[in-house]
C-alpha cells in the first residue's frame, strides 16, 4: 500500500521498550491505512526549570514541526512530558494547526483523551501471588498519592484482595513516586524487623520492584524464597536482573492502540482493531522459577527483541567512536564536507536504515552581521543536504518545509520516521531524520545525541570559516598580501608579474601552482602549505610567492632557473621542508600536487585567465589524488550490487582494488564508511543467502551447491556455513524439511 498521508506522533523521548512498544503499535495501524508514522523528539525529558537551558531550546525546537510539517493528524503522549511549560506549548503548537489530534492520560478542554485501564495493571500480579503461591499477606507500593493513575493501579491491587477475602488497611498501601528511594527504605525497614514481613510485595512499577528486590537480598532476605515481589510496565530492567522481575507489561501498547484508533476514526478511517489487555510476564521474582512456570508470550518477546537490539548496537559501536565523526567534522572547510562526513559516518547509527538533512534556508549566519541568526522556529522553506538513498550531490535542493522531506512526495510504502533537530548553543540549524524498520530499533541515547552534536558543531565550524575568509577576503580585497601567510594574495601576484614583465620585456618566467593533499587521519603539527612556503621563504630568496586561494600557492621564479619541474620538483619541496624544519616535519612527496607553465611579456594581458585556468586544473588533480568515499560511491554500489547478484563469482579483493586503482587499506576504509562493513564479508553473505536459498528450494548436492557459490574447496564450505549458521549444510537442509513437513 502506498502512503498517502503522515500522522506526527509527539514524545519527549524514546529510551526504552516501553516507548517503542507505544510506537510500534501506532505504526502497524497508521500503515494498514496508509499513513506514514513520524515520530517528534526532543530525545530527552526535561523539567521546567531547564527549559531556560539553550541546548534544551535548541533541542525542543524541534516541535515547531506541528506547526509547519503538514501533519494530517497527530497522537500526542502528554503524559510522560515531565514539563508542563512544554505540554502548554506543545498544545498551543497543535491548536494552531486545526488538525486532528489525539491526547494519552491529559484531559483537556481541546483534543479527545484516551487511557489504559490502570486498575488491570496490578491486579493480575496480585491475583497470581493470591492464588498461585499462596499469599496471604501483601503490601503494595504505588506511585504518586493523589495522582488519579496511581490510584487506579492500586485500585486494582484492592480489588484482588477483597476478591480472596484477604484482610489489609492503609498500613499495607505505600506510596513510592515510581522510584528507587522509597521502595529502598521499605525493604530496610522489612529486613531490619521495623515493618511486619509480607508473604509478598506487589510494585506499582518494575525500577520500584527491581530496588525491593536488590535492597531484601542485600539484606539477608531471600527473594523470592521469603518474599515474592512483581513489578508492572514491562520494562527491559524487570528481564536484566539477576533474578527476572514477575511484572505486568503491555500498558503503553495498549494506550497506542486507543490513540490510533480514534485518531484514524477522527480522520475518517475504518479500523478493524480488537480489544488489547495487559499481559503478565512470569518471572523468578514470585517464585516460578524453578517450577518451571516461566513461559514466553508476546510482551516477553519483545522486551527481548529490544534488549537484543540494544546489545548489538553495543557492539557494533566497539568498532565506530565519538572522535572519529568529532574529528571529521570539526576540519570541514564547507558545507559539502560536512554532508560527506554526515554520509560517511551513518553506519554509527546502524539500525536506521535512511537517514536525511534538513537545513533552515538561513542556517548561516548573515556574513555582514554574525550576531544574525536563527534562535528559534524553522524557516517556511528548507534545504534538503543529505538523503541517503540518493547518490551525493553538490548542490542543497530547496523545498517547502511542510513537506517534511521530498521523499515523502514520491510515491512510497508506509514508513516509520523519527525527527531530531540540530543546533548549536542557542543557534537553530535544522533537523535531522531517520527512517527505521521497526520501532524496536530506534534507540535515542548519548551516543545518538552526540552523533547528532558532532553534526552541528561541523556546521558551525564551517560557517565560521565562511566568516573568516569573507573577512580574509575583504582585506586582501585591499592590499596585495595574504594576511595569515604574509605572501603575496592573487590580486598582488598579478601586480607583481606585471611590473616584472614591464621592467623586462624579454623576461620569461615559471609560474608553479603548488598543493598539498591532506591525510584523512593524520595530525599535522604545522599546516603542510604553511611548511612548504617558510621552506620555500628560506631557502630561495629569490622566488615570489602568493596565496592563490584555499590550500594553493604559486611560486614564481625565473625560467632559466636550474630547477626542473617535472616528477622531481615534489621531492625537491619535500626535500626543502625536511631540510629546513631539520628533520622534525616531513611531508610525504606523493601528497604534492603542482602544475607549471611559462609566461612571457606577451602574456601580460591574459595573465588572470592563464591563473585562473591553472588553478581549476589543480583542484581537479587534487580531487583526483584525494579521492575517497564520495568520488567512488558510484563504483563501489555497483560493485556491492555486482557482489550480491553474483556470489559465485571468483571475488579477490587484490583484483578488484587493482582495476579500480586504489592501495588496499584505502580500498578498504572506503567500503567500510559507504556501507559500515568489509567487502570480504559482503563476499561471505551474499554466498551464504545463496547457499540457503539452494538449501530451500533444491535438490542439489552439497559439492554442486558449493561449487555454484564460488566455493572452490568443498571442506572450505562447510566449515565456513558451520562457522556462519551454527549448523552443517546437510543438517541445515534435514531441519528446513522437517519444518516444512
């Protein structure tokens, strides 16, 4: 089905399984009705008192979007938001809109509300105590006294009591504010005698239970041999103890799915939904464990398949680091530098599986008057840097803002979108997208933040560096010199050239532009051009030279001069700058790129075009020589294709970096930042989805499917599927037909 519309779905952040299990649920119903989910985050839950932060207004502008995304409807989860000043504002946004909106657990004069029943949440975990392990005695810990959830959620807990005839009072009823503190002080108190000891503790969430539990058996009481506790929520915490936390779980599934449902209704949609309940997620905690009574169900299965993306995520970042994409960015010298780094650097966020840039028209600031710039809202039209299933471009591609993205005009399938905003100190930039699979694989934590930080301080970077060389140019614009060098600028190189030609008329000169390529990760202590003009300075007094722009310099001297300019000038400039800084710099005389020519008198009126040609033809080697991984993406997708549409294929990667012309490690570090692994193990998996496929679908034998998937040696094979499935091919192939059986 395509998409036809989009529903903004507003939440302070997504942090846990909770908050992807709302998320995910919004979106299997927006998509059977076509609409593509996009989610709305600040990334993190902030107080009142630190709104007045510029990083939290940076980070809360992304909200503006309601006011200017062409929304067709939107869930808002006011519930969670622990600032009010925000809600207000959030709600303000929304009512500019005249859109359909539904809000969870926060009445309101404006929008219909929906909520989960909270008196089904405790109830099952008391009735399992009661019945199941025979309990006769339980506390309770709530949330907050007088919070209308809170209350609800231990109206449950009385109603199963009262269902079994147990007696209790308000003496058994604690009220732990959803945390750790309270909860602490009660297992003290029981471990210590100052509190009666319960057969069993029934927690109002799973971080209170998790506390109860940690703090008894700490103390000399066994959970769940003395007391049996459970939680509620279904947390990831309640599965990563140490003892698995009993706990009710589906209550954020359940809210989605009312907020969904009656959104699509007010939108005019026809939904076939049924009613949700909670689910209780048997654990060790109330002493099933060793009975045997833990069993999978949904909600388990979940919690599960969040914690395993988290740990992936864990480990692929052992091979990704903060400093590489801060590094990166911080040596941009323009905007396209930092949509490369941005491409380059998205195999960190490995779960995404598109990711886009939106920059304000006026994301720079007003190079006349710095203190210009955006402090908050989005500019009504915006500029499209980077969308990752398109090829690279050199050009920022405007459109409207309530578009979103331009990819959401061309047709697609129901898509799941989260929003974040860039800035940097009380600067707005823009936003930034990633589309995902599933819910469960948006996780927003620092690592996320501060990829995204890394992004904008690139951008700042750059637009300072366009301010200093406005500034650099204005005053080059008047005088001859180029001010952080203290040679000659273009326009001084020219007047120089002229009055030599017109003191000598027979005078032939060599005119050499001359660059340095920098190493990606190499740390110069002095810039190279910087080095090879004091070389220069010092050892030929007699040579002119000038800053003809970003990293080229030109070096005049006579043509009769006994140097020559052919292979031998960069190891004659490498030679200098060693011999002059004795030693202690070096640079490296494949990295020098020079183009030289002679001009005469006769030249003396087209000198600036004779420059200006030069200097395009010496970008275009430098470009050449520092080719890296956007100057091949195109052969290296083709590349990837060809690997996986023919795996049988005799792949050597010697070969292949020999027809493409780059070294090894270079070959290598390209591949891995377009597509966040190696060839060799493209190689590998696009054999073994063949080998499957073969598996399943034929007769063939092991030696004939071997040899048909590159494989040239047979033992080779099999242990390599051993090592990949944990299963040999022929048990591989017994167990899919056992299955289909």
């Amino acid at each position: 089905m395509e998409s036809k519309g989009r529903i903004g779905v507003i939440v302070p952040h997504v942090c846990s399984n909770i908050d992807t299990e709302f998320i995910d649920i919004i979106h299997s119903e927006a998509a059977g009705c076509g609409y593509d989910t996009i989610v709305i985050s600040g990334v993190i839950n902030y107080q009142d008192e630190q709104l007045e932060w510029s990083y939290a207004n940076g980070q809360t502008n992304i909200y503006d979007l309601i006011r200017c995304g062409g929304f067709d409807g939107f869930i808002f989860e006011a519930n969670i938001f622990c600032s009010e000043i925000l809600r207000k504002k959030i709600l303000d946004l929304l009512r500019m809109t005249d859109t359909p909106c539904v809000t969870v657990n926060y009445e309101q004069p404006y929008y219909p509300t929906v909520s989960a029943d909270e008196t089904a949440l405790l109830y099952p975990s008391a009735i399992h105590l009661i019945r199941d392990h025979g309990c006769r005695k339980l506390y309770c810990i709530g949330g907050y006294k007088g919070h209308a959830p809170s209350e609800e959620r231990i109206a449950g807990f009385r109603r199963a009591m009262d269902e079994y005839g147990l007696p209790y009072d308000e003496d058994c009823i604690f009220y732990g504010d959803y945390w750790r503190d309270v909860p602490h002080d009660i297992a003290v108190k029981i471990a210590g005698g100052e509190i009666e000891k319960p057969d069993g503790i029934v927690c109002g969430s799973d971080i209170m239970a998790v506390e109860v539990i940690r703090t008894l058996n700490e103390n000399g009481v066994n959970v769940p041999g003395d007391i049996k506790v459970t939680g509620c929520d279904g947390n990831i915490i309640s599965q990563s103890e140490r003892v698995s936390v009993t706990t009710v779980a589906g209550q954020e599934r359940i809210n989605g799915f009312l907020a969904v449902t009656k959104l699509l209704e007010l939108m005019g949609e026809k939904t076939g939904g049924t009613e949700m309940r909670p689910e209780l997620i048997i654990g060790e905690s109330s002493g099933c464990g060793e009975n045997g009574g833990i069993c999978k169900n949904r909600s388990l299965s979940d919690i599960r398949e969040y914690a395993g993306t988290v740990f992936e995520i864990l480990e692929h970042r052992r091979t990704s680091s903060h400093g590489e994409i801060i590094r990166r960015m911080s040596e941009s010298k323009d905007i396209y530098d930092v949509l490369s780094t941005f491409i380059g650097c998205c195999y960190m966020i490995p779960t995404g599986i598109k990711a886009e840039l939106c920059l304000c028209e006026d994301w720079c600031r007003d190079i006349n008057d710095p203190s210009v710039y955006r402090t908050s809202g989005l500019s009504d039209r915006m500029l499209l840097g980077i969308d990752t299933s398109f090829a690279f471009g050199q050009k920022l591609y405007p459109f409207k803002t309530r578009e979103l993205f331009p990819s959401l005009k061309t047709a697609h399938e129901p898509r799941l979108t989260v929003l974040s905003s860039l800035h940097y100190k009380d600067q707005i930039f823009g936003y930034v997208g990633f589309t995902y699979r599933k819910a469960v694989h948006i996780v927003f934590d620092e690592f996320y933040m501060s990829w995204c930080d890394s992004v904008s301080s690139g951008l700042n970077t750059v637009q300072n560096r366009m301010y200093k060389d406005y500034v650099n140019k204005r005053i080059e614009s008047l005088s001859e010199f180029a001010p952080v060098l203290g040679i000659y600028n273009k326009r001084g190189l020219i007047s120089k050239l002229m009055n030599i030609m017109a003191e000598n008329s027979n005078s032939v000169l060599t005119l050499t532009f001359l660059s340095y390529v920098k190493e990606d990760r190499v740390r110069y202590s002095v810039p190279p051009i910087n080095s090879i003009v004091n070389a220069i300075r010092i050892s030929d007094g007699n040579a002119v030279l000038a800053s003809i722009g970003e990293n080229i310099i030109a070096v005049v001297k006579s043509a009769d001069s006994t140097e020559s300019h052919d292979n031998n000038f960069a190891r004659s400039v490498a030679e200098t700058v060693r011999r002059s800084y004795r030693g202690a710099l070096e640079i490296k005389q494949d990295r020098i790129v020079f183009l030289s020519d002679t001009v005469s008198a006769a030249d003396i009126f087209s000198i600036e075009e004779r420059m200006s040609s030069m200097e395009d033809k010496l970008k275009g080697m430098m470009i050449s020589l520092g080719s890296g991984l956007f100057s091949y993406r195109e052969i290296f997708t083709a590349l990837r294709d060809d690997i996986f549409s023919h795996p049988e294929k005799e792949w050597n990667v010697e070969a292949i970096t020999h027809s493409i012309g780059l070294s090894k490690s270079h070959f290598h570090r390209i591949y891995r930042e377009l597509f966040g692994t190696s060839c060799k193990e493209d190689i590998i998996t696009s054999r073994m989805d063949k080998v499957k496929w073969l598996l399943d679908n034929t007769s063939l034998s092991i030696a004939q499917i071997s040899e048909q998937c590159g494989y040239s040696n047979n033992s080779h094979f099999i242990r390599q599927f051993s090592s990949r499935m944990g299963i040999t091919p022929s048990a591989y192939r017994r167990k899919k037909g056992q299955k289909s059986e």
